[in-house]
C-alpha cells in the first residue's frame, strides 16, 4: 500500500460532477505517478466510481495495485429521477440500502467485483456501521472473517466518520485496518487520543480518509460533508497563517501530518483531474521543516 492512495469520492460525482474521460485521466495520472493505492465503494456515485475506477485499474497487472472497497450497502435498480441523493452528481441508475446481513456482505462485494471488472479486491471495509453496530459486529463481521480465510480478500476493516464505534470494533473483533474519514487532521484530531493509540497497540493500521476535511483545508467551502461553519473557517485561516509563517502549503501540511503517527499507514486523497493528483503528488514531497510540526 503506497502511503499516498487516491480516494474515489470524487469520481462519483461528489459536490460536482466529472466527465467520463477526466474521470479516466485522473486514475490514470494516480498509477503513472506511483500512487497505487485505490479506495472506493458501491456508496459513491451509487456504482459510478467503482465502474470508472476498474474501467481503468483492469488495464493495470493486477498485483501492481491495492484496491480497497467497502460493504454494507446493496445497489437496487431505481428511476433516474428517484434517485434521492444531493451529494452525488454523477450515479448510476440505483439507490443504496443498508444490509450488514451475512448474505448481504457476499452480494455486495460480488457486484463491486461486477462493476469493477476485476477478480479480486484487497481490502473490504465495512461502510457507515454507525446505527448497525450490532448487525455488524455479529453477522457482517464474520462474514468478512470467513472471506479473509478463503483468500477472497486480503485485509478486513470498517470505514466511518467517527472513531468512537471503530474504537469499540477494535477493542471486539479482529480487524486489520479501518478507514477514518476527517477525525485525525489538523483541524479535528479527536482520534488521536483513545483510537490511534489502541489500533496501534493492537496492530490495526489507519488508513486516513478526508485528510483535507471535505476540502476545507484544500482552499473549497465545505467541512465533514457540509457547508463549513464560521468556527471551521475561522481555524482554516488560522492554520494557513502558520503555514505561511514556515513557508508550508496548508495542503501539504494537510497530506503530512496524519502520517506522521505511527497507526497511519496511508492517506487518500480525493481528486476529480489530473492536475489535483499531481499537485497531491508535490505536496506529499514538499519538504516541511520541524519548527512548523512543533508550533502546530
């Protein structure tokens, strides 16, 4: 797993929507610049970025790449205009519905397989457990444990918001990783305390999700999702200033700082063209001095 990974949000459509052939360009720029790490899930875009990832990824060895998607959600089909979703611009013609079930966990990943077009996926995450901890921990767990034991996947995980109920998956169940989305950053580092260090002590890696915020800390409007409030936009500036102090681009601060703890093995970085992956590239490269880390 590359420590730099490219996040599929935005290849569904997320907040703005993305031509085909820029969708391809920017996977295609993520592998030719050595980022071979490739999360995704049947959630973005409602099938849309799993189809234009693997359109890609398919053309690649096999081996040459991780890929991680996530479970948790089944696809039915559904009217175009039925299509309840304000975030996605970019979907297929299929809403999502929560299934945690046994049964649920293998179909899901057997239609990610479908859509992808690949025939295996390395690490399978299950996705926003949050009001299904118990279905999760009990049936989709062992699912996923089963399918780890029969080489189906590589790594099983869980990939959420919050870290409260990943901290509680850490503490009941033998996962290999989880992904958290925004919750260890320079703007909310509540992770850090309790989660990080039991995952690291249990030999759980982190992968970080969201590190720019949603793309608050990545010069956008929007903070876990939302319209970033005022108190969220008030600490950007305040960071940035910092940033300018030493001479670091925020963004690459943003990039840097999750690695910096010994539990994160990655960060995935969202982009929708090339030049957003290549700018991701340089920032992860950017040379960022110990003062700046000491007064942040």
């Amino acid at each position: 797993m590359t420590r730099l990974g490219l996040g599929g949000a935005p290849l569904g459509g997320l907040f703005t929507s993305v031509p085909d052939d820029a969708a391809r360009k920017t996977v295609e720029a993520a592998y030719e610049s050595g980022v071979h790490y490739f999360d995704t899930a049947p959630f973005y875009g409602h099938g849309m970025s799993e189809r234009r990832l693997g359109s890609v990824l398919s053309q690649y060895p096999r081996d040459d790449f991780v890929l991680s998607t996530k479970v948790g959600r089944i696809l039915v089909p559904a009217e175009k205009d039925a299509i309840a979703d304000h975030q996605y611009r970019d979907t297929l013609a299929l809403n999502p519905v929560f299934d945690f079930s046994a049964d649920g966990i293998r179909r899901s990943l057997e239609s990610s397989l479908e859509r992808l077009k690949l025939d295996r996926i390395d690490v399978a995450l299950l996705h926003d457990p949050d009001e299904h901890y118990e279905q999760a921990l009990g049936e989709a767990f062992p699912a996923l444990a089963r399918m780890r034991e029969e080489g189906l996947v590589q790594a099983i995980g869980a990939g959420m918001n919050q870290w409260e109920m990943l901290d509680a998956f850490a503490r009941n169940a033998d996962f290999d990783c989880f992904l958290l989305a925004g919750r260890y950053t320079l703007l909310d580092r509540s992770a850090g305390d309790v989660l990080l260090p039991a995952c690291a002590e249990r030999g759980i890696s982190i992968i970080l999700g969201g590190p720019y915020n949603s793309g608050i800390l990545a010069g956008g409007g929007h903070y876990n999702y939302e319209t970033a409030p005022a108190e969220m936009m008030e600490k950007t500036k305040k960071l940035d200033s910092i940033c300018a102090k030493h001479g670091v681009p925020l963004k690459a601060a943003a990039l840097q700082f999750p690695l910096r703890h010994p539990a994160v093995a990655s960060v995935i970085a969202g982009a929708r063209a090339p030049s957003e992956v290549e700018e991701n590239v340089r920032m992860m490269a950017h040379t960022i001095p110990a003062a700046f880390w000491e007064e942040i």
